[in-house]
C-alpha cells in the first residue's frame, strides 16, 4: 500500500482511487486550484523532437465548431504523465469535405519520437455537437482505426467512458457518451502538478497565451438541487473553451483505450523492448501494439 501510495500521491484522481479503494474513505481534494494562464505558459517546455521518448500511446480531440474543426494531439507516458504535441484550428465549413480531410491527414500522420521510434495516433475521440450526422459520416468508415464519435453526458457523475456505447443505428457506428464533467475534474487537478511525474500535463515552447486561456476558462461552482451540492463547470460570456473540450475528448479517447486493455506501463516496457532489440542503424519504424487488435 505505501508502495502504491508513493506512485498516485501527487495526482489527486488516481489518489481518490487509492483513497477509496485502500482506505475505504471518502476523498476530497483541498489543493487543487486551477493555475492561471500565464502560470501554465510559464512552464512550457521543447522536447527537441515531434514526440519525447516517454510517450507511449497518442489520443486526439476533436471539437467541431460553425467555421472550423479544432484538435489536439495528446501523448501518454506511465503514471497518464501527458504531453500537448499540437494544436490544430482547421477553418472551414464542417459540411465541407475539404475540412475533414484536413482532420484525416492529421490523425494519420506518423509523428518521431526521439529515440527514432515512430507513433500513429492510437484512438480519436471527435464531438457530434450540432453536426451529428456529418460526424457520423466522417467516423464510422474509420471506426476501426478507434475514431470515434462521442457526445457529453447530461448524467451528474457519468464516467469519463462508459461502460458500453449507444446502440447504433443501421449503417452508423456507436456513440460513446463520455462524462465531461468527470474529465474535467481530472484535467484542472493535473494542471496543478508542476513537476515532471504521474499526472503532469507538458506543454511546448510555442503554444500561446490563448490556448492557455481557452484551457482555463472554466471554473467549478457549486450550488444545490433539491437540498444536494453539487458542481458544475462554467465559463465567463464570450469566453473560449475550445482548447479545454479538445483535451476532454482526448482524455476521454485515452480512457477508451484503457477499456480495450491498455496498460501504459506494459506497454512502455514492450516498447523498450523493441528499442533495445533494434540495430543502431535501423529504419525508423512504426510501433504497433497487439493488444488493440481487440478493439478492430
């Protein structure tokens, strides 16, 4: 137990886990305060490469807007240390197929690590917002490569993914109804982490102070229905959040992932492994995982 407990105490939902699992108590979390902008800009950091050596798997977010598509590349390392590798704001009319081309370009593109190892994004999760059927359309060719379509959750405590998805409709893929609010919880407590380890969120060098804004523009209130407290997200008038709905979705992708059998770190050693075994001088390769064979 104190093993496990030095591995999860600086991220406070892995710590509720243990908290309530381990202890049998109730948890709530007293530090966690979201950074401002200009804190989290501060700590931007340049890996030197597409991708560093700790990522292990890559998900996507996908917010789809009036003009445009708005995405974000995620990579993950053990303990869900997590890297923000871009950020793409993709103009263009969602009814438009140019767009969403655009998008596939992004989602299929391999990406270097620095050790020379090649990652593919592993799992997208894009929103159906008002544009369901478009979103229908673009995933369900692509749904066994994990694009998935997703909507948020009216349900107060909904998990980040859920246990099963919808039940489609002919001709349509599933859709996975993911619980934002509990996404968002876990995302505002890691933006706290300020040190490299489980749970810290990296950003790079040349991500600016806008997207730091969007990804803080909501906060926790807490008022009561029916004599019960409960928190909801909100966000001030004309305030953009876009960036903060990307890193749900890609969290949320993430989590989809975990339900098919993911392992970060099992799969980082199977990735080690493979470095090692590799020649010095050999080509670049795309690094596959056979536990997702089960998800095609």
């Amino acid at each position: 137990m104190a093993v496990e407990h030095g591995a999860v105490y600086r991220d406070p939902p892995r710590l509720q886990t243990w908290v309530n699992l381990k202890l049998g108590e109730p948890f709530e979390d007293r530090t966690a305060q979201i950074p401002e902008p200009t804190q989290l800009m501060a700590r931007a950091e340049s890996w030197g490469a597409d991708v560093p050596d700790d990522v292990v798997v890559i998900t996507a977010g996908v917010d789809v807007q009036q003009d445009r598509l708005e995405c974000e590349i995620v990579g993950w390392g053990k303990g869900e240390e997590s890297w923000s590798l871009e950020y793409h704001a993709l103009a263009g009319n969602p009814a438009d197929g140019d767009v969403w081309a655009r998008l596939d370009a992004i989602l299929t593109a391999a990406r270097r690590r620095r050790d020379g190892r090649m990652l593919r994004v592993m799992a997208a999760a894009v929103d159906t917002g008002n544009w369901s059927k478009t979103v229908y359309d673009f995933a369900t060719p692509r749904h066994g490569r994990q694009v998935w379509a997703i909507k948020g959750s009216s349900i107060r405590g909904a998990p980040i993914w859920p246990r099963r998805p919808s039940r489609p409709k002919p001709g349509r893929p599933p859709l996975y109804v993911v619980g934002v609010d509990a996404a968002k919880e876990v995302i505002m407590a890691r933006l706290s982490i300020d040190e490299p380890g489980p749970g810290c969120c990296h950003f790079p060098i040349d991500r600016d102070l806008d997207y730091f804004r969007m990804l803080t523009a909501e906060r926790p209130i807490r008022r009561f229905v029916k004599s019960v407290a409960v928190r909801e997200w909100t966000k001030a008038a004309f305030a953009r959040n876009e960036a903060l709905d990307c890193r749900v979705y890609a969290l949320a992708a993430f989590h989809g992932l975990r339900a098919y059998g993911l392992d970060l770190a099992r799969e980082a050693e199977r990735q080690s492994v493979i470095a090692e075994a590799a020649p010095a001088s050999a080509a670049p390769r795309i690094i596959h995982s056979k536990w997702m064979q089960r998800t095609r």
